[in-house]
C-alpha cells in the first residue's frame, strides 16, 4: 500500500506539471507541441472546444489499446493519469505567466519532458500520445524519447495550417527539447568516465590509480595489430571529478600514453552502485 501510494504521488505531480505547461507556458502562446493537449490547444482554436473535454474523450479512446497492448497495470496506471490530467487541465488557470515566448517554450518543454518521464519510470502515462511510444517501446525497443516524437508529428504540422510559421517552429523545437529532456533523465544524470590506457609505464599508473585517485583497476590482456605482441592495457571508470587528476596522474609517468575515454550512464557494482570498504 505504501509503494502503491508514493508511485501515485509522482503520478499525481506529473500530472500537475503536464498541465501547468499546457495551460500557463506553451498554449497561451499558441505552440501545440505534439499529444492530445497539443491537438487540444488547435481544437480550442478553431471551433472553441474546451480543451479538457477534448482531452477526456481522447484519452477515454487510447485506454482501450493500452489495455490491450500494455497490461493491466499499465492500463491502470494510465487510467489514473487519463482521468487527472482533464481535470487539472479544467482547474489550473490558463493564463500567459512567461510574456517571452522562447523563454516559455524552454522552460514548458524541460517541465513537459521530466514529467512525462516520471510518468514512465512509474509505468504510467498521461494517456493520449504518450501511450504510443510505450508500446513502440515495449514491442520493438525504440526509444520513448524518439517514440514520443514521431507519434507529435501529425499535430505540430498542424501548427503551420492552423496558427503560424512561428508556432510551427516553436513546437519542433519544443518537441525537441522535451525529447532530449527525457533522454537525459533516462539514461541517468551521474554520468562517469570508462578510461582505457596503453603505456609502458601500466604499473606505475595502475598503483597511482589504486592509491592516490582510490579507484579500482582492470588490467586487460591485448594484442597489437601491427606488431601482433602481446601487451597489457589498463581500463578503468571513474566519478567525472577524478577525470581530470587521472589524466594528470597518466601524463605524470607517460605523456605519449595512448588514452581511449567514454561516457557512461550506468555502473553498478562495488565503489559505484552501493558503498564497499575497498574499491
């Protein structure tokens, strides 16, 4: 009961936030950036629909293929979402709180992408055009953050018909933001660095490393393609704040070391994923 109620609580504050964008940051200044909110700012527009009813029925329509395609759970989940957001849609003012329309395109775009991925690291959605990438997801292994834009298409084309060139752009580049927004916070914010070292002078390096930056060493057997002899290469991941004393500790003892460096999201293990007296 006590996970079920915390999982509801995130739902209930993405909820919030996808309409607070939707009714103080992007529809006042007329940018429908893709899903059902965004198909409901052009409706209101054109034939003065409420935008929570025209949001209710859509959502009313996707619950069936959720159900069908993503579970019990999900659909669940998504009931809940698909029936707060019309309701916080009616009752949060729409008002323009940012004048600058660039301004409030970034900061609803960031807000709409870091909600809705709250609503997917808890198996929920909104409903509308966030069920689509699930199932994408789900069946085929694409992304959500790709999913969700090719599934906004359609709408933010209707941007350029119904409002603005402005408009059109503005919602491309909201439909953007919000992709890389959601990108980032999927693959993880405590980004570290994989190091791979070659050098005559592996010991040396390895023991600084070991002893001085305090992070494990893996000493890996290699086979130069040139000269076919075999030598020993170090790889090593590390905390971004190390980086720069490892790449010092390595031009210490050899500054003609070959160094290969990736960016990595997700490390688990000992010294990374939970605490370890030796590293």
């Amino acid at each position: 009961m006590l996970k079920w109620l915390k999982k509801l609580m995130f739902i209930t504050l993405a909820i919030a936030m996808i309409a607070f964008c939707v009714n103080m940051l992007l529809g006042p200044h007329s940018i429908a950036a893709g899903g059902i909110t965004g198909l409901a700012i052009i409706l209101e527009s054109l034939f003065g629909f409420d935008r929570s009813i025209t949001v209710f029925i859509a959502n009313a329509a996707i619950l069936i293929s959720t159900f069908f395609f993503l579970g019990k759970e999900v659909f669940l989940n998504t009931l809940i979402g698909a029936i707060m957001l019309p309701v916080f849609i009616r009752y949060i003012p729409q008002i323009m709180l940012v004048e600058d329309t660039m301004l409030s395109m970034v900061a609803g775009s960031v807000l709409f992408g870091i909600a809705v991925s709250i609503l997917y690291n808890n198996r929920a959605s909104s409903g509308g055009t966030a069920v689509p990438p699930l199932i994408l997801k789900k069946y085929f292994g694409l992304n959500t953050s790709i999913g969700l834009f090719l599934s906004d298409g359609i709408i933010i084309v209707l941007n350029l018909i119904v409002f603005s060139v402005d408009s059109f752009f503005y919602a491309i580049f909201s439909v953007l933001i919000t992709a890389i927004a959601m990108s980032y916070i999927e693959s993880g914010t405590n980004r570290k660095k994989m190091v791979y070292i070659i050098s005559d002078e592996n010991q040396a390096i390895a023991n600084d490393i070991l002893t001085k930056i305090n992070r494990g060493v893996t000493i890996v057997p290699i086979i130069g393609g040139y000269e076919h002899k075999q030598r020993e290469m170090l790889m090593v991941t590390l905390d971004m704040r190390n980086y720069r004393e490892l790449l010092a500790t390595v031009k210490k003892h050899d500054e003609f070391a070959f160094m290969i460096t990736d960016t990595v999201t997700d490390v688990h293990g000992r010294g990374f994923s939970y605490e370890s007296g030796s590293v």
